[in-house]
C-alpha cells in the first residue's frame, strides 16, 4: 500500500451563508477501507456529494491518482472511476438483475435488446465478486441486502476504483453485514479502494485500516484503526469528554419502586418471552441489531401490534391495550422510532404536533380551549429549549432535532409514568443530541420510568442504568451499569453466547 | 411577552383570518364577479345574489362533508348518487306510499346515513381505496333511484313540502341560504375546535402518526363518511323539494362540483390541509360562474366548456402559489 488514489485537500462547501463542509481534508489510499466518522450533520454525505458531482465545492481540490480532476457531474464522477452507493436503494423493481446492470447502456443487437447477452455479461459480472445472485431475478424480489450487492456490483462493472458507501448496514441482518463483509474484502483484494461511511463503531473495528472523524462540517483528525479505540474516537465525533456529553445522575434504585413489569410477552414469529421490569428513575436500556425485535415489543407493550401472550403490569396492576389510545390513557407513551413516518404531522404546525396526543386535557365541553393548549405549548417550548420562530409553523420546517424535541414533547404532554424513548437521537445533530440527553436526565430524575431503545452503543453505555440485549426476538442478555460495554453487548447483541 | 405570542395564534379576529387564508381564491372570486358586473347589468342586483346564493347552497351541504374526507386522505364519488336516491325515494315514499311527511323525510336522510356508513366502515376496515368503493356505492344508489322510479320523475304537490326548499325566512332569505349558514357554521366549529375535527387533519397529514398518538382512526372515518352520507341525503331532500318532483337524474354532476369546490378552495387532494372557508368560497366561484354565464347569454353547452377551463386556471394558480411566495423570499 502507500500509494494514494484520492487524495480531497480545503474542500469547503457553503450553502446560503453557512459552511456544511469547512476545509476538510481526507485522502485514500489504493486498497485500502477508509472509515469516515462523524454526528449527523457533520457533513459526511456534503462530501461524498461533493466527491460524487452532486455538488460543486466553493474551493478546495480533488486529485485523482495524483491528477486533479473537476467532477461536474455524476457521469464525470463514473468516468473518473469513482462509484457511489447510496443509503437508498436506487434500482428499478420490476426489472431483472441484468437489466438494472446495464441500464442506459443497453445491449443493442439488430435494434433490440440482446438479452441473451445481457444475461450472460452480467452473470459474469455478478460471479466476479463472488455473489449469489440469478442475474434474471426480478429486483422487487430480492431482500434489501441483496439489493445492495447489486449495486455494488454495478458501481464495479463502471471500472470503479474507488467505491463508496453510505451507511450500507443500516438496514441489514447480521448475517447479511458478514456477506457484505465477505465482499469488501474481495473487492480488497482487487485493489478497489473504500470508503466506508458508518456510525457503527464495532463495524469499523471489524473492516476498516484507517478511521477519518469530521465534525460541524470541519477535519477532525485521522487515526490508523488498529491504534485507537471506540472512546477516543466518539470524543472526538462529540467535541467534548463522554462524562460531560452524556450527563446522566447516577442514583441508587434499590429502593425504587416498580413502574412497569413485563412478564412473558410473545407475538410468534417475531418475539418470545420477553420478561423484564423497569422502575421510577431508572433508564432501562433495549440493545440489539436492527431487526432483532425490539420496536415491535415496545409496539405490542404500547398496544400499537397485537401479541399472543404474556402479560404487562402498570403500576401493580394487570393491563392489556387493544389500541394506543388505551395506553396513553394508562400513563404509556411511546416515542416512535421514525419521527416523519410516525412521530409527526409535519405538514401541520408546531402546536399542533405539541397536543395532539393529550387534547383531552384541554377540553372545554365539548370545544378543545386554545388557552388550555397555549400553556402546554409554551412550558414545552421552554422545557425542551425548542427552536422555531414560533409555534405555528410547519412541523416539517424544523431541523431533525427540534422535531425530535417535539415528538418528544408531544410525549411529555400526555404525562405519563413509562416513557419509551425508540432511537431517541436517530437522524440528529450533536448539540441536539447533547440536550437531549441532559431532558432525558431530568426526566429519570422527575421519576419517569425510561426504556430506551438504541443502537448507537455509546448512548446505551453512557446513560442506561441496565440494558436489556435482544437477539432474533429473544432476550439473549441482561446487563447492569458496571459491566457495560460495546464487546459485552455485542456479545450478547450478535450471538455467541446462549442465554 | 405572553400576550405577543396569543396574537400570533390567531384567535385575534375570524375575519381576519377568512381573509389571509383564502386570498387566492378570494382574489378569483373578485375578479369573476368584475368580469360578470361589467358584462351585465343584471348580475349586481339584491335578487341575484340572493338566487345565487340559493343556487350554491345545495353544493356547499356536499362540499362541506367532501372537505371533511379530503382532509382525511379520501375521496367520496358517491355524492351525487346519494342526493339522487334519498331525493327520489322521500318523494316516493310520500307519493307513491302515502307515508306520512316526516316519516318519509326521516327514512330518506336514514338512506344517506346508510350509504355513507357503508362506505366508511369498507373504507377503514379492510382499507380499500374510497375512490373504488364510492364509484360502486355511486352505481349502485343510482340504480336504486332508478329501479324505484322506473326512470320517470314523480311529482309532488304538497305546500309544506315544497316550503322546505321554497321558502323563506322573514319573506326575505330563501330557507336553503339558512339551512347553508347553519351548516357551515357548524362544521366550521367541529373541525376547527374540536377534538373530533383535529383528529381528522392528524389522520389526513400522517396516519402512522396519528394511530400512534391515539386517535381512533377507523371511527373517525365513519363517521366522517356517514355525515357526508347525511349531508348529502339532505341535499337531496331541499333539491326536490324545490323541483317538486324526485327525478332519478337529479344527482348527476354534483361530486364533481363538490369536489371542484374544495379543490378551489385550497383543500389538498393527498389530505391534512382544507378550511371550511376555502370551500365555500369556492362553491361560489362556481356559483358565480354559471350564474354570470346564464346572465351573460352563453349557451349551457359552452358554459361547460368555460367553467372547466376557469377551475383548471384557478386550481393552476393556486398550486403555483408556494412557488411564487418562495421566489419572493430568495429575491
């Protein structure tokens, strides 16, 4: 190795006044898989859209193999050999494998599509990197994984020499993280170069040779990933030392009574037995690989999906929700994993959002009173240091951590006793991150009973007083506060261990 | 401080806010009714607004429950149907069955309910398009209004019944101009200020969210088809009554004006934005339209033409609203 490919120096990119990208630096190297790290919004996918002709950066230069290069667009970014492959999948469904492959460069034979040949090739193309997939299937019928190899090897078959990747485990089992893995190792050997975008700290211990950090759109630093480790580096993403990012009060819960109990709940198919209990104070962490089922159990405990058996008990008493409604009223509140698909009306103002989950508390008759609603709305916007320019604006207008602050804050309003907080910090910049942890604090505090569904590892360790670990939709671990850490949960997370 | 922030919710004046909301199509209705002042001498007379006024009223009884579904994300094509089959079969039952008045009435707003929740419960139970299943309901009230009268229109001559739509209140406001105030009023109130109606917007904006935040979806949905259901069976009830006679054909046309008129009104196709306000101004863009193009001379042929054209033009304005009010900003 040693010899550079890529090599991005002062890259600055500004959009109506401010930097998304202030002089970064970031260089590869031939063969090798370079981690980029950093918070959302940092400003990890403004330079890969740089890099990729999406965007045109204000100054700074790119070098190709030692030549610079303009990229204007996304054909020059292919032809400089350089292939991007999106968090989402951007394949046509109802065409074949080989169809997508050679999409916009058809192979014509007497004014047709050859599709023999097209078949043929791509088959080729596909047994290269050592994939199992028919290249005549349909895409609607492959699983997202699959998918993604297709990409990948479409981004190859563009004699690609530098491949990046943006969050390619988002939405992948485990199993399916070890194929792809499979993969950049062959595309290692080929002397492909990688980037490789991914919040998963145990992912980059596990693939990548060097490690770049970025924050608030700036350089950071470059570490070799053999010599540092998952703290070093989210200090570094975090821009301050853990204790003070995750402020959490540490009290003694021995005394604390019971808020919620769970005993045996099972929904066949995708969880079983699942028993735990959570009580006032306490953050109870819910740790596993996306997939393993731990939505879908605060889902069914929330009322929101039917489950088979196994029982809850709310403060000593037995309850079973057939609806959210029922839940809520019970003192249940469920912050949903995706805050545009589930958590908001974002086409409706702020306010609105604010109440709409606890209008019966402002009810005059039967007319909902606008002064009753003021109050909350004001003490929320307060409480949850909400940035808007008021609380009539669209919802859909605010930053991602303002609008978390607002499903959270719909949450609130509804005062419950069990609070379930579903990947609370998804999609949301680190400032916002760091105030909302100091309200989770508070609320732990207050004696809100907290479950905490995370994948972002750190989070779990630094603010949960116990975590459970859910795999495949069982309960594999259950750890105190002490013995927490990322290669415990992962043990536990990823299999290894029968509990 | 506080006080500051009240103001910004807009409690502050009703009228005010009518105006800011719909000054789009408040604009168009401006401007039409200029266009038709300047035309003709007769449109700007105190009996022509009056009948104008009459004439939009059975739309606007539509229109209102047709806003209430398209801010719920659906669509209702059985309207006019309805208006057609509880008109047809009260008239019936009074003429042809001798039930008495009220009976009849009763039994033909009870058929609109029916047909209404029908279409509810289909529609959130086993979450079928509305557009499918009202197209059905629409075929199938039409057939019965059709089957029952064999195709021919029954006539009634009955003063009380024909003072429902005939007459006046104080000698002055026709009945169906009152029965439209009342209305309106009303379900400006339930979906401004209740719990029932900001659920309706929570469902139409995000229905994952709204399910999660506890709103009862599928009885919302019912109920607000149903009401549809009944605002369209009375609908029917007034046309007939002020046609003397139940005519199987007598629904034809009315979802689609229903539907323009929310259209026009600023209500959102894909659901979660419409104001009560916009549609009634809306249904008097149409209002005035044919009203203006009768005065003016236009042959009824040709006034279709024109009044689809003006509803594009005025639709097409409005969807490039944001558009203009962006490109404002950046300058």
């Amino acid at each position: 190795m040693g010899q550079t490919v890529l090599e991005m120096t002062g890259i600055k990119k500004s959009f109506s006044g401010f930097y998304a990208l202030d002089g970064i630096d970031f260089s590869l190297e031939l063969g090798e898989v370079h981690a980029l790290l950093g918070e959302n919004g940092a400003g990890k996918s403004t330079l890969i859209k740089v890099l990729g002709g999406i965007y045109q950066p204000d100054c700074g230069t790119i070098r190709i193999e030692g030549r610079e290069v303009k990229v204007r667009n996304v054909t020059e970014a292919r032809g400089n050999g350089i292939g991007i492959i999106h968090q989402e999948i951007v394949l046509v469904p109802y065409l074949t494998v080989a169809q997508n492959l050679f999409l916009g460069r058809e192979i014509i034979k007497h004014g047709t599509v050859d599709m023999a040949e097209t078949n043929r090739r791509a088959t080729e193309m596909i047994a290269s990197l050592g994939v199992n997939i028919r290249a005549d299937a349909m895409v609607e019928d492959l699983t997202i994984a699959q998918q993604q190899m297709v990409e990948i090897v479409k981004a190859v078959s563009f004699d690609g020499r530098i491949i990046v990747m943006d969050e390619p485990t988002s939405s992948l089992s485990n199993e399916e993280v070890e194929q792809l893995f499979e993969i950049i190792a062959r595309l290692k050997e080929k002397k492909v170069s990688i980037i490789y975008i991914s919040h998963r700290m145990e992912e980059l211990f596990c693939i990548s040779d060097r490690v770049t950090v970025i924050r608030d759109g700036a350089y950071v630093g470059t570490r070799k990933t053999s010599e540092t480790n998952a703290n070093e580096l989210v200090a570094m993403m975090v821009g301050r030392d853990l204790e003070s990012f995750y402020a959490r009060d540490f009290k003694d819960l021995s005394e604390a009574e019971t808020a919620m109990e769970v005993k045996d709940l099972t929904c066949e198919g995708t969880f079983e037995h699942i028993s735990f209990c959570v009580r006032k104070g306490e953050i109870l962490g819910f740790a596993g690989l996306v997939g393993a089922g731990r939505s879908e159990i605060m889902e069914s405990i929330f009322g929101a999906r039917p489950y088979q058996s196994g029982e809850v008990v709310l403060n000593g008493k037995k309850v079973s929700f057939e609806n959210p409604m029922q839940a809520i009223k019970a003192g249940i509140a469920l912050v949903p994993e995706d805050r545009k698909k589930q958590g908001l009306v974002l086409g409706n103002s702020v306010a609105f959002n604010l109440t709409l989950a606890s209008l019966r508390f402002y009810m005059n008759g039967i007319a909902i009173s606008e002064k009753k609603k003021k109050t909350v709305i004001d003490s929320y916007f307060e409480k949850l240091r909400i940035k808007a320019a008021s609380s009539e604006i669209e919802a859909g207008s605010l930053s991602g951590g303002n609008q978390q602050k607002v499903v959270l804050g719909k949450w609130l309003a509804t005062k419950p006793d069990v609070l379930i907080l579903d990947e609370p910090t998804r999609g949301v910049d680190v400032n916002a991150k760091f105030e909302l942890y100091s309200v989770i604090n508070e609320l732990a505090k207050e004696g809100i009973a907290i479950i905490m569904v995370s994948s972002e590892l750190p989070e779990i360790i630094n603010m949960c007083d116990n975590v459970c670990v859910v795999r495949e939709g069982r309960l594999t671990g259950f750890l105190s506060k002490d013995e927490l850490s990322q290669e415990e949960i992962m043990k536990y997370a990823a299999g290894g261990v029968e509990a | 401080m506080n006080q500051k922030n009240s103001k910004a919710v807009g409690t502050a004046n009703p009228f005010v806010a009518v105006f800011k909301n719909n000054i789009g199509i408040l604009g168009v209705l401006v401007i039409i009714c200029a266009v038709v002042t300047f035309s003709t001498d007769k449109f700007l007379t105190a009996s022509n607004i009056i009948s104008v006024l009459r004439q939009i009223s059975i739309n606007t009884y539509i229109a209102l429950g047709m806003t209430l579904i398209i801010i719920l994300g659906h669509i209702d094509l059985s309207v006019g149907a309805i208006v057609a089959m509880s008109g047809t079969l009260t008239v019936g039952f009074i003429v042809n069955q001798g039930m008495p008045m009220g009976v009849a009435i009763v039994g033909g707003l009870v058929l609109g309910v029916l047909a209404g929740f029908i279409d509810g419960f289909i529609v959130s139970t086993f979450r079928v398009p509305a557009f499918i299943i009202t197209m059905a309901m629409m075929n199938i009230c039409n057939g019965i209004a059709y089957v029952y009268t064999g195709g021919q229109s029954t006539r009634i001559n009955d003063d009380f019944f024909a003072a429902i739509g005939m007459g006046y209140l104080f000698n002055v406001i026709p009945l169906p101009v009152v029965y439209m105030v009342i209305l309106i009023l009303l379900i400006s109130f339930v979906l401004g200020r209740t719990k029932f109606g900001t659920y309706v917007y929570a469902i139409g904006g995000n229905r994952e969210a709204a399910r999660l935040s506890g709103v009862p979806i599928k009885k919302i949905e019912i109920i607000v088809f149903t009401l549809c259901g009944l605002l369209s069976a009375f609908a029917g009830l007034v046309l007939c009554s002020r046609m003397y006679s139940g005519q199987p054909s007598v629904g034809d046309g009315y979802e689609l004006d229903a539907i323009a008129a929310c259209v026009l009104g600023g209500t959102s196709m894909s659901g979660g934005k419409g104001r009560i306000s916009g549609t009634v101004i809306g249904a008097m863009v149409i209002g005035v339209i044919s009203n203006g193009l009768n005065l003016i001379g236009v042959s009824s042929y040709w006034q279709s033409i024109v009044k689809g054209l003006i509803i594009a033009c005025a639709v097409l304005l409005d969807s490039q609203k944001d558009r203009l009010a962006l490109l404002k900003k950046k300058r």
